[in-house]
C-alpha cells in the first residue's frame, strides 16, 4: 500500500505546486516511450464439476450438468506501465462472484505480497449459462442449485489465480493497438418494449436498439509476436439454451477456441501462447436468438408487451440463427469470431499511449444518493426482485416461477422460504411502480440473501478506458454510462476516450435497467435489484471514479465487501460411492468405435465411469483423442475441451453407484488419415480406500476421406466387352 500512498501524496503535491495546469499532466510518465508497457497474457482451466451440478444463469433447478462439451478457461492480461499495473480478467463463467475475488486477492497476495488488490485486478466473467452453479455467496443465487458448491467455487478461483500468475510470468515489454467495427447479425434487443420507452430524442442518436460495436484491444511484444488480444461485445451467450446440461463457453467460448486455434497452430484449447478472451458488455436485453420469440405451440409471434403466449410464458422462447442450439452457438461465436479477426488485422489501428490508471471503491448500493443536474435527489432501495422476475426471459422463460410451484421438492428452496416476508412501506415505496416478488433486501436470514456492498471500479491505459460493472447493464444504460464517463473524463483534462463496459465485473447484482425501461418492469427492470435509480446512480459514481483517478485523487475504500465463506449452507450431497457391474472395472470400455470411419462422421465410445466429481480435472481432461505417430506413439491431438468433442456422463444405477461415460468425437474433414484411439480418465470412490484414479483405452480404429460422394462418382458398372471373340467367352476370360 505504501507505494500507492506515496504516489498519491505526490500527485496531490504536483497538483499544488502547478495550480491552473491541465490535471493529466499531474499523472507522471516518466517512460521515455509512453507507448511501450510491460505486458503479460495467461490462460488456465476454471472447470469446475461437470456433472450432478445445476448450471448457472437460467435458475432453472432440473438443469443438472452431465459433462463437458467446451472447457471454461480464466483469460489474463497484464498491463503495466513500469510505475502501475492493472489486470484483467475475462473468465468463462456466468457472472463474478465476490468471495471469488476476495480469495483471488488472497492468494496472490500471498505469492506477490501488495502488487495485486482489489482495485487493480478487474475480473470479467463471459456470462456462458453453460456453467456448474454454487459459486456465490449470497444466498437466493444459490437456491437452485441447492447451497454453495465449493468445487465449483475452488475450480474458478485456482483458474483464476493460475492465468494471472501466467501473465505475471511471462511479462514483456510491448504494444497495445485498438480498433473497433460494427458486428451485425448477432444479436436483437429482447425487451424491445422496455427500449422503446427510453426518451425519443436519445433513441434517435442511435442506429439499433442494441450496441453492434465490438472494441478490440490488441497485445503485441516490442518484438512484433502476437502476444494476445480482447474483445468486447454485448450479447448474451444464451445460444445454448435451458435445455442443454453440458458444460460450455457457449458462443464465446467458441470464438476464443477458433481464435486461439488460428494464431496457436497445432496447440490443444488452453495450451497455446496466445490468448483471445471473448469479453461481455453491457448485454443486459441483448440476446443471441436472432430468429426472435415465437410461441412454441402455434409457431406465432408471441405477445410483444408480456413475451407470452396465450398468457403463458413458458412457451415464448427465442430461437436461431441455427436449426438447433449446437448451430446456433457456432454461428453466433463465428461471427463474433470472423469480426474480431478483421478488426486485428486491421492495418491502421490506433496505438495506446499513456500512463496505467485505475480506481476503486466500494459503495452500499441499498442506500445511495443520487444528485441530478436540476438539485433534486434521490435514493436507491434495498435490494429487491419484481414480479417479472419469476417469469424470465424469452431466452429462457419462467425457470424460476414460484407461484407455480416448480421449485416445490427443493429442500434449499423449502428451508429458506419460510423466512420471507412482506416488504415494508419503505420498500415497496422505493422500488415504486416495481411489485415486490422477493424482498430479499430485508432478509438476513439464516445469512444475507442478497449484496448490497458493489464494487465499483474504472480503468485506463492512456485515452482507453475499461468500466467494470457489477451486473447486467442493459443497452441503453451502458450507453449513458460510457457517455457520463467520457464526459467526466474529458472535464478532467482527458478527452477523446475510448470506453468499454465490461459486464459482469467483481461481484453480481443481476440488472441495472434505465430509469424509464423500469417503468415498463419486463424482466430486466423487474432484476434491478436497487430500484428506478440504479442506473443513475452507477453513472455518477463512475464519473466520480474517474475525475478522482485522472486527478489523482485519493478515494476512501469505503465498506469491506463481505466474506460469507464460514455462512454458506450446503445441501447438494456429495458423491456416496461408485461402483461397477461385476465383472467390469473402471475403464473398461463397453462399447469400442467401429473400425473403420470416415472424416466428417461422429465416433463414439463408452466406459465404465465413475463420478465426475470426484474430481474436476483442472487443467486435464476427461478424455482423449490420439493418433498413432511413426515411432508408435500416441499423440493427444483433441481433449474434453475441444468444439468437435463431447464428454458426456450418465449414472446408470444409484443403487449400485455405476455409471457410464460415452465420448463422441466428430471427426473434422481436415484430419488426416491415420490410426486413431479415444482415452477416458476419471476417479472412482469406494467406501473405504476414498478416491482413486482410473484409465480407459479403446481399441485402435481407421480414418479415412470418405469415398467420392455417389453422385459425383462414375458408376462402377461392370464393362461388357463387346468384342469378346467366341473362345474367351467359352474360357469365361
Ligand atoms: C432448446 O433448443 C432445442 C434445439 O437444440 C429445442 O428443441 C428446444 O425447444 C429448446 N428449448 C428451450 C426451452 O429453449
């Protein structure tokens, strides 16, 4: 700490000794090339339990996980300016946790004493709802999954950690160049009615209801290597839907892996030197469902106002651009993919310069005071959920309905729900015209429900400037905010910023909707935890961030941000035990490949399995496909992690713990031919010897190019030879 006390000591001195000066030059680069940094990039596996987990984002409780499609991976990038540091993280995970960050800091405090805190390190989370849940610490986020689950939590922070220490690592001095473009096709505004009640003249200075633009932030060594690469982009990776129970990036998770798999040639996922993180903005009413609602039952547009059908909500959902939600994810994540590539090769792209600066505080978002232009004010409220809330969205509708009772059967759910209680008058006041559904604001019981202590933050490397949000910002509040922050920062003596939203930033808070989307109260308004102020209320505290930060002004750290660690409840039981049908052993494969199989085609595999989470694998793999190389080796040339694989697990017997585990891989048209093998791994626990590794091996099969497609192929008719003379028909020649 004493570093940075000294450095604001003497800001504040520069400040004195030089009145009337422009405030930027108060921030000393004594750099002789401003436009060279240190520079790191890291990437490591935060998978946590791939099975009998629920998934986190849809809160729907039947989502239990049954294996892996994509690996989720922690993205580290490290810049420096020789004088300060900052981090950022984009983590495929559904949103950031608070005690996630608590512990990363932690632990690399511990390794690097003071050189990383809570005010330099920005952990972004991609938003996949493709992930195991329990990660949070407050406790309505955690009913559908039933408590906190602490592999899930464990397997996100050693990510973390690991991909920071990487960075920290392999730092080198290098550039930074920017560049951005519109991304089309992508994405549609899933509460257009919410949008349209924003004010007519600001609606009017934009082309689209959602932001298109993608912001690219490129790492580059002093000695031309590509060292790595961010992107940020709204839109929701809702591709994969409510229905779907592996563990996945979702659209950008697979933009990562392509864009990774280009610049790292022959790398498995996560074992490249390059890495492309994938980052989410301000996404909050921004879906990846092009195709738009539809009624599931008549195929006919859903009501606009309500997204139902017939008064239903369940059967409004959003669908496309693919035929189904696998084409869907690879078409989204493509396109954000094929973007993000055109905007790094670009050839004039902007080159940052300037000094590294950041800040940070923490503030009680449930009693916050606004202060508008014209000397009114107003508060935010305590946290609480609206009606809409529990119907959901047309991305995944009405998981969460309590009325309907689909929670019933959860004993997390039974337990906690007594200690509900009527809203005050205060309350219901302040979150006015929202109808309270869960005033979890009020309940501490048996711990707190809900955050109240945000963690507010803002980043620069010379006129670029990174927003790490808390939440889901919706469209148009993103777009306010970068405006207040552009317009605080140009007050302050720096003008002309470049400003990303980075969403889903240190600790969750669900929504933050517009002050006028929140008189509609569709879902996102309903999710707006802190009430109709919410917006307004980040806005100026983030301009407020960012004048004290440019003008080197020291910034109270205001309240601890809560460790509920020793509070948390649990109910999901553990893994029992595991077992086999007799005669069997763990590894044993049931069922081999066939032989002989053509690119293109799917191969499948089962196994004698044990439970997944046993053991999470972090930083393995479930399973392996190899090819046989000249000198009879094998070579792992695709993991659990890959696009083309699947790794997917099934209990078989509770009764007698057995279960299996069937790998699919499909083969890509440009393998080679060759021999191939798939491996699965895994750990088994028996009642008495704990946890135990075990391997399996299929047999060896063929891969070839198919034949010539039959309509391309000369018919293969046997050729009559019409000249045959009468003595080589009698020796049938
Ligand atoms: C999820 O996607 C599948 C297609 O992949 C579709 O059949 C199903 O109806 C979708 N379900 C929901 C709830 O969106």
């Amino acid at each position: 700490m004493g570093v940075w006390t000294l450095l604001g000591l003497l800001c504040c001195l520069a400040i004195w000794l030089s009145p009337g000066t422009q405030a930027l030059q108060d921030v000393p680069d004594p750099r002789p090339d401003p436009s060279l940094y240190n520079l790191g990039v890291g990437i490591y596996d935060a998978t946590g339990p791939a099975a009998g987990v629920n998934m986190m984002g849809y809160a729907n409780p039947g989502q239990i996980n049954s294996g892996i499609h994509m690996r989720l991976y922690s993205r580290a990038f490290l810049i420096d300016d020789t004088s300060r540091r900052l981090v950022f993280v984009s983590l495929d995970c559904g949103m950031m946790g608070q005690l996630v960050k608590i512990e990363v800091v932690k632990r690399l405090q511990m390794s690097y004493g003071d050189m990383y805190d809570h005010d330099n390190l920005l952990l972004s989370c991609t938003h996949t709802h493709s992930g195991p849940a329990g990660f949070l610490q407050y406790l309505l986020f955690d009913i559908t999954c039933m408590g906190f689950i602490q592999e899930t939590f464990d397997a996100m922070v050693e990510g973390v950690v690991k991909s920071i220490e990487m960075a920290h690592e392999n730092v080198r001095p290098g550039h930074l160049y920017v560049s951005s473009g519109e991304l089309l096709d992508s994405s549609i505004n899933r509460s257009p009615t919410g949008y349209l009640n924003n004010p007519e003249e600001e609606r009017a200075k934009y082309a689209y209801d959602t932001d298109k633009t993608m912001t690219l932030l490129k790492f580059v060594a002093e000695d031309g290597t590509d060292m790595g690469m961010i992107n940020w982009f709204a839109v929701h990776p809702t591709s994969m839907n409510n229905t779907n129970t592996l563990i996945s990036g979702d659209n950008k998770g697979y933009a990562s892996q392509l864009f990774e798999k280009d610049m790292n040639p022959g790398a498995l996922p996560g074992q490249g030197s390059f890495v492309a993180a994938f980052a989410q903005s301000n996404c909050g009413d921004v879906s990846p469902n092009t195709k738009g609602p539809r009624c599931i039952d008549t195929g006919l547009p859903c009501d606009m106002e309500t997204s139902t059908c017939n008064g239903r909500v369940k059967n409004c959902i959003a669908f496309g651009p693919g035929e189904n939600m696998m084409e869907s994810t690879r078409i989204i994540g493509y396109n954000q993919y094929a973007k993000a590539k055109e905007l790094y090769n670009q050839p004039d792209m902007l080159k940052l310069s300037g000094p590294v600066q950041f800040a940070e505080q923490t503030i009680d978002m449930g009693d916050y005071t606004v202060r508008f232009d014209d000397g009114t004010t107003a508060k935010t409220c305590l946290p609480a959920l609206g009606y809409s809330f529990a119907a959901g969205t047309i991305d995944g509708p009405g998981a969460f309905d309590f009325q309907q009772g689909t929670t019933e059967g959860n004993p997390f759910w039974d337990l906690v729900s007594a200690f509900l209680h009527k809203p005050s008058k205060e309350q219901v006041d302040c979150h006015h015209p929202k109808p309270i559904l869960l005033d979890t604001g009020e309940i501490n019981f048996p711990y707190p429900w809900h955050p109240r202590i945000m963690d507010t933050q803002v980043g620069r490397i010379g006129n670029f400037m990174i927003l790490p949000v808390p939440g889901e910002f919706t469209t148009m509040c993103g777009r306010r905010l970068r405006e207040m922050v552009s317009a605080a920062a140009e007050a302050a003596g720096l003008p002309d910023t470049i400003q990303v939203v980075a969403g889903h930033s240190n600790v969750y808070s669900h929504y933050i909707a517009t002050f006028e989307e929140y008189q509609i109260q569709r879902y996102e308004a309903a999710s707006t935890i802190f009430g109709p102020h919410t917006c307004a209320a980040y806005m100026q505290q983030y301009a407020y961030l960012t004048t004290a930060m440019l003008k080197g002004e020291s910034i109270p750290p205001g309240p601890p941000p809560p460790d509920l660690s020793k509070q948390v409840m649990s109910l999901l039981p553990g893994v029992i035990y595991d077992g086999t049908q007799p005669g069997y052993a763990f590894g044993d494969v049931i069922a081999n490949p066939y032989p002989l199989a053509y690119t293109g085609e799917t191969v499948s595999a089962k196994f004698v399995s044990g439970h997944p989470r046993n053991n999470v694998m972090l930083g393995g793999s479930f399973l392996k496909v190899q090819q046989l190389q000249p000198d009879d080796s094998w070579l792992t040339i695709a993991t659990d992690a890959n696009w083309e694989t699947r790794f997917i697990w099934e209990r078989v017997s509770s009764l007698l713990g057995t279960s299996v585990a069937t790998v699919k891989w499909d083969i890509p048209t440009d393998t080679p031919e060759g021999t191939y093998r798939i491996t699965h791994e895994g750990h088994y626990k028996t009642f008495f010897r704990g946890v135990d590794h075990y391997e399996g091996v299929t047999k060896p099969f063929k891969v070839v190019a198919p034949p010539v497609p039959a309509v391309n192929r000369v018919p293969l008719r046997r050729r009559v030879n019409p000249k045959k003379s009468w003595w080589q028909k009698l020796f049938f020649m």
